[in-house]
C-alpha cells in the first residue's frame, strides 16, 4: 500500500494534500459473497438508516446471523415483504440466489477473473448496476484500480478537492483519474473519507 500513496502522491498534488488531511489508508472489507451483493442490492435507494434495518432484519430472519442464497429461496415472498423490502428488491435477491445456487454465478471464479469480466458477469444480473459492481471490485474482491465516477460522493468530492465552479461529469472524472492509476480505488477511498472528514466524522 505504501507503494499506491507514494504514486497518488507524486502524481498529483490535490490528492497528496487529500492523504495527509485524511491520514493512513484503512479500508474496511468484506466477504466476496452472496451477502455482501445482496446488502448492497438492499441499501440502494434508501437512506443509510432505512437500508441498514431493514438489512438487520432480514439477517435476523435468515437465521445464524448469515444470509445464504438457499435461505432467501426458502423465505416466503410475503415474509421477506414484511420485513420492509420492495417486490422489485426480492426479485433481485430471489434472482441473484438462483444463480449463484444454479452455478451460473461462481464466487471463487470472480476472484480469479478481471475486473472487466467481473463487470460484465455482475451487471448482467437484474438489480446490479454498474456501481454495484464496482463497489463488490473494490470492498469485496480488493480490486485497486476501479474508478466509480459514476458515484455522486466521489463527483462531489473531486469538485470540493479541486475547487471547481460546478459538479463534474463521469468523463470529467474519469479524465482527471487517469493520474491515478493503477491506483485509482485507493484514490477513491481517500475522496470519500474527505467529505466525512469535512463533515466532521
């Protein structure tokens, strides 16, 4: 990791000025697995406090404090409706589960596959866009060159960091990344942690 700062920094100055203000590099991760997609299938749309119950809920309801794909094909429809989830929101986990039980979707083969063939494998299932799918390359399968300039915090973070007059659109940002790489999700994390920073958190 001490090799990525040094590049981001010498690469350019905003984001070495971003990494001294946010400070070390502490990226949490998560499981490459039926879960960690259907959490982040769960959270979109929503705000962060309505998302994470009704997640809790749904772990609680999926017994052992782990969400499987066999469990959510064995809950009722009506039950996973109770829990606060959308008809549309537990197709997508009823569909991400037959795949992934079919074995159509392999885990143990997306670790193995480039980011791009993770992308197209991903986004070719209903309810996972592409920034879903780049956010299972950088915090599940710790992929450290995903640029998801598509990301509204990320668009906000690079206008405030680099003092633009306006919002920068996703080929702005993905011009000004090409500094970045191959380092680009770490240069990501550090725009987000500075918007929390600037928040005070």
């Amino acid at each position: 990791m001490r090799q990525a700062i040094r590049h981001l920094k010498s690469a350019d100055p905003v984001m070495a000025r971003l990494i001294e203000q946010v400070g070390p590099y502490r990226i949490e991760y998560s499981p490459p697995d039926y879960q960690t997609l259907a959490k982040a299938i769960v959270l979109q749309q929503l705000s962060g406090k309505a998302a994470a119950a009704i997640f809790r809920r749904l772990l609680v309801a999926a017994g052992d404090g782990k969400l499987t794909p066999g469990r959510v094909l064995d809950m009722d429809p009506g039950e996973l409706r109770l829990l606060g989830l959308s008809r549309q929101k537990i197709a997508y986990l009823r569909g991400l589960a037959q795949r992934v039980v079919s074995g159509e979707l392999d885990f143990k083969a997306l670790e193995r596959a480039p980011d791009a063939e993770v992308l197209r494998q991903l986004t070719s299932i209903r309810g996972i866009g592409v920034w879903t799918a780049q956010m299972f390359l950088i915090f599940a399968l710790r992929r450290p060159d995903v640029m998801p300039s598509q990301d509204l915090g990320i668009r906000v973070a690079v206008q405030k960091a680099y003092g633009l007059a306006r919002l920068p659109g996703v080929r702005e940002v993905d011009a000004m990344a090409e500094r970045w790489k191959p380092y680009r999700s770490v240069a990501s994390w550090y725009l987000w942690r500075s918007l929390e920073d600037q928040a005070g958190l």
